[in-house]
C-alpha cells in the first residue's frame, strides 16, 4: 500500500511540474535553471571548501564564475581584466604618468600588445581589429560612464597601433 502511494505522490509532482513547464515560457525555463545551477554550485564549494577540500570546489566556483554577468563583463573577464592591470602597474605601464604621453609615442613593446589584447603572434589584421572592437565596446569610457576605464582604452588603442605598425605595414 505504501508502494501505491508513494507512486501516486510522484506521479502527481512529476505531473505538476511537466505542467508548469508547458504553460512556462523558454527563456523562464532557462533563468530558473541557470539560477538553481549557480545556487547548486555556490552550496556545493560552500560545503566543500568548508569540508578542507578546496581542490574539489575549484571546478565548481569556475563554473559560476563563467556564469555570473557583471556590466557587461562575466566574472571570468573581470578576473582575466585584474590581471592584465596587475601585469601593466608591475610593469609600470598603468600609472598616472605614462597617459600624458602623445599617442604616437607607444611604450608598450609587442609581445605586451599581444598579451593585452589576448592574441597570439601569426594573427591576422582582421583578427586584431575584431578583438578591439570586442573589447572597446565593453572597457569603453562612454559606456562604463561610473568605472573610469580611460586608462585601459587608451592601453588597448596603443596595443592595436602597435601591432598594426609593426606587424602589418
């Protein structure tokens, strides 16, 4: 009797639940799943990370990492962004100073022009202007009005003069 009953709670929850899917729209469906699957993964590191095994929850905090939308960037880009800042004020190419150049006078060297723009030696022109579209629509001070991205967008417009200077002419 049990057996029959549990059968019928399931039956019954498996059946509500189709139906909410139906009537729902798809783009419901997929913001309520990719919530439960950041919340799924938050709980999952969470217990993890609290358990001592914080080699296991990596997989997991990268996961949500790539998922999460912050102005335009995903957390990943954000973290892939702090980074290149950290390289170009370690290297002295991010401080006050070096902006009051002329925009001829480049100090950034090739390989840091690739490495800012994210791009490989060998690439095409196209492919160097693409990505500095890509990236100047989301660093771009007109658009990130609160975030004073300046700096950086005068960086990627160095970074693009320099490989096209010195690779393509």
């Amino acid at each position: 009797m049990n057996l029959f009953l549990i059968g019928i709670i399931i039956f019954v929850i498996v059946y509500l639940l189709l139906n909410a899917f139906a009537r729902a729209s798809s783009k419901k469906i997929a913001l309520i799943l990719k919530k439960i699957a950041v919340y799924l993964s938050l709980i999952l590191a969470a217990l993890f990370t609290i358990g001592g095994k914080f080699l296991f929850s990596l997989p997991f905090l990268l996961i949500i990492l790539s998922g999460l939308k912050i102005k335009g960037f995903t957390a990943l880009q954000m973290f892939q962004l702090w980074r290149l800042i950290q390289f170009l004020k370690n290297s002295g190419r991010f401080s006050q100073g070096q902006f009051n150049q002329p925009q001829g006078s480049s100090s950034l060297s090739i390989d840091e022009s690739y490495k800012l723009l994210g791009l490989k030696k060998g690439c095409s022109k196209e492919d160097v202007l693409k990505v500095a579209k890509k990236l100047q629509q989301k660093i771009h001070p007109d658009k990130n009005r609160e975030i004073r991205t300046e700096e950086l967008s005068k960086l990627v417009n160095q970074a693009v003069d320099k490989i096209i200077k010195t690779d393509f002419s």
